[in-house]
C-alpha cells in the first residue's frame, strides 16, 4: 500500500494526514510548531514525527504541504508567523527524508484544493474559497489547480480595496481592504461605528462580538442587522470582481464568521447577483465543509492530481 501525506503548518501547530491513494485519511494528528531558531526545526521536526510512523520511505508517494505565507512555483517567500524567509521546502524536506516528490501551496490556496476534492465545493474545477476569521484568506482555483501567481500573491481576496468610506487601516500597509470589513474584527469596528455616531457617543464601543452581532442580526436587531447587511455587500461586490477575473462556479465561505451560514450566504449571494453580468443565478454559495482539515486534504490533492 503507497500513502501520500498532507501537511498542513500553522504558527502554532503543524496538522498531518496520512492518506491512501484513493483519498481516505487513514490517520491524524499535530505537533507543535517550534519557530525558534528562523524556524529551523519546524522541517526536521515533521520529517521525525512521520519518521515514527515506521513506514518505508518507498510507500509513500510524496508530500504536499500548505504554509501561512505567499509561495510561487514551490518556493516558499515568506511565512512571518512561522519566521521564515524564502524557503526550499522541496530540497531542506526532500533532503530529510530522501523523496523529493514534494508540492507546496499557500495555505488558504490549498485549503481551496482541499474543499474541491473533498469538501463542499467538490466537483468543481473553477473555485474561490473565502476564509472569514481574524483576518480574511482567500483561494483560487482555475481548471483545478491554484493560483499563486509570480510573487505569490495570487488568492489574496482579503486585500482587494472594498471600501471606500470608512477606510479603515489594514496590516497589509493600506487601507480599505476586504479585511477590514468582513472580517470577525471588521464586523465589530463597523459595528461599533455605526452604534457610536447612532447614539452620539464620544467614547468607542467596542464591547461587542462578530458572533454576538450576528446573533443580534438573527433577532431582527436593527442596526447589527445593518451590519451584516453591508459587509454581505463587501463580500458580494468581492465575488463580483472574482467572477469577471477567473470565473468560478462556486464560492466557498469558511473560517468562524462563516458559521452564520444561510443567513450570511444568502445575503452575500443576493448582494452579489444586483451586479448581473452573466447567468448570476447560477453561481454556487456555500459554506466550507471540512473546517480544520481542508489543508491536509489540500496537501493531499496537491500530491494526487498529478498523479
Ligand atoms: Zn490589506
């Protein structure tokens, strides 16, 4: 029997799948993430930890692994949370464990390739994944395969400039992006913006949850309700854009703020069809099915389609 295993790096933990070739996780688990050192134990540790596994290096096919950082051609070119600069996954892993069959993407990007494989986008080769958390991420995926560009920067929805108004400061460096309003952080400062000039109030008010809006908004309370009416229309015009650029069939919501499900999609796909370009009804919304695990069934599929 051959395995092929998806790696999936975080800043915290290091989530590993071990795959057969027909795509069924056999096994699970994480290790730490030691970022000491510019991160240079991070690659010895996972090769050890899969070392432990004792299976012969012969029966396993490769490794596809998804990092927090912009990668191209394989090349990783920087994963801050992980202190890494550019990295040769493919010669420092392929050298550790003597098989340099080995495929890296962006973790959101491979995220992506995990949901058209296994999750809820499966079937379909034209896709973009938006992941709702902290920040937002985002993943392409063009007649099957990711799109990450020349300096890797390919999927990086989250900082396409949305807004106009509030112009709200991104960690990127500029201001207005996708992130700074439909993310978890962006829904609390619209709300809190909207709550501070309704009530006239000289003090920021900050003391509110994205969950909470949306609870809020799901009890017909009229201003979260407005909230999650305007970042629907962020994120619908965000579509819009990605429809006229790569034309996917289906967008996929994932990360925390997507556990609002239909109430969130379905705004999100009514904002977007007033734009009506072509056939918007047919356009696919959904909410990520594999939560956590998309990037070792990405890392899983990187390995597999070329094969
Ligand atoms: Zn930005």
């Amino acid at each position: 029997m051959k395995f092929i295993f998806g790696i999936d790096i975080g800043g915290t933990s290091i989530k590993i799948g071990q795959f057969n070739l027909v795509g069924e996780l056999l096994y699970k688990f994480s290790i730490p993430t030691n970022t000491e050192d510019s991160g240079k134990h991070i690659l010895p540790d996972i090769a050890r930890a899969i070392h432990e596994l004792d299976i012969l290096e012969s029966d396993i096919l490769g490794y596809g692994f998804g990092v927090p950082g912009p990668v191209s051609n394989n090349q990783v070119i920087k994963c801050v949370n992980l202190n890494w600069t550019e990295k040769d996954i493919v010669s420092e892993f392929g050298e550790l464990v003597n098989n340099y069959y080995i495929k890296v993407g962006n973790d959101a990007n491979v995220a992506a390739l995990g949901e058209i494989t296994h999750g809820s986008a499966r079937g379909h080769h034209h896709a973009v994944m938006i992941t709702l958390g902290t920040g937002v991420g985002g993943g392409i995926i063009s007649k099957g395969h990711m799109i990450d560009g020349v300096y890797g920067a390919g999927g990086e929805i989250g900082h396409i400039k949305v807004d106009f108004d509030y112009n709200f400061e991104c960690k990127c460096g500029t201001k207005g992006c996708l992130e700074t309003v439909a993310s978890a952080t962006g829904i609390k400062r619209i709300y809190a913006h909207k709550h501070n000039a309704k009530y006239s109030l000289n003090q920021s008010y900050t003391d509110i949850s994205a969950k909470q809006v949306f609870e809020d908004a799901m009890n017909q309370d009229e201003l979260a309700l407005e909230v999650i009416d305007e970042i629907s229309e962020y994120l619908g015009y965000a579509c819009h854009i990605l429809s006229l650029t790569i034309n996917p069939s289906i967008f996929i919501f994932g990360g925390g703020v997507s556990k609002a499900g239909d109430f969130l999609i379905e705004r999100i796909s009514k904002a977007f069809k007033k734009y009506r370009f072509i056939n918007p009804d047919q356009y696919e919304f959904t909410v990520a099915s594999l939560g956590n695990e998309a990037g070792i069934f990405g890392g899983y599929a990187l390995i597999k389609r070329e094969n």
